[in-house]
C-alpha cells in the first residue's frame, strides 16, 4: 500500500445490530488512538503503543473489527521489538482503514 493510493476505496464491515449503538464511539476513540500513535511514534514511546496496540488487539474483534485487531497485534509486537518503521506504517494503515471503512449492520 502506498501512502498516496486510492483513497477511495471503501471497505465494508458486517457487524451485529446489537452493537448500533457503541460503534460510532468505538470508531471515535479507534481515531483518537490513531492520534495518540503517531504522537508516541515520534517521541519514541514504545510504552504507549505497545498499550494501544494490546488493546486494539483484544477490542478490534469483539465489535467485529477484525482488521483493528491485526494492526493492534502488529503494534504490540512491533513495539516489543522497536521497530517505528513498522509502527509507523501499521498506524498509517490505522488512519486510512478508519478513514474507509463503512458499517453495515446484519438484519
């Protein structure tokens, strides 16, 4: 993926009705995350990622994000390592799926 691709492209996500109502705030604070990722990234704040990352990891899924859940996995584990290349780019790939992403709830 490069940094100035398509844009455009939407993605798709299927996710419970019951969940209506908590996935704008999820979404909400999976963008703040974004923010607070590329702060930590610039200041070399190996702590703050690999946080976001674990909780990423385990949230992502539940609420029928899968994708969030692999990108938080790669955080932590690319924060365990220091590894901001990879940080760096697995928040990108953060920023542009929340900026992508449509939700559609199953009937």
């Amino acid at each position: 993926m490069t940094p100035h691709g398509n844009t455009s492209r939407r993605i798709t996500v299927s996710v419970d009705p019951d969940l209506e109502e908590l996935i704008p705030g999820f979404l909400e604070n999976r963008r703040k995350d974004a923010a607070t990722l590329a702060r930590a990234a610039k200041a070399g704040d190996e702590k703050t990622v690999r946080l976001l990352g674990h909780r990423m990891k385990g949230d992502g899924g539940g609420y029928g994000f899968q994708e969030i859940s692999q990108i938080g996995a790669a955080l932590e584990q690319a924060a365990t390592r220091q590894d901001w290349k990879v940080i760096v780019e697995k928040t990108e790939a953060l920023t542009a799926f929340l900026a992508q992403v449509d939700v559609v709830y199953r009937k």
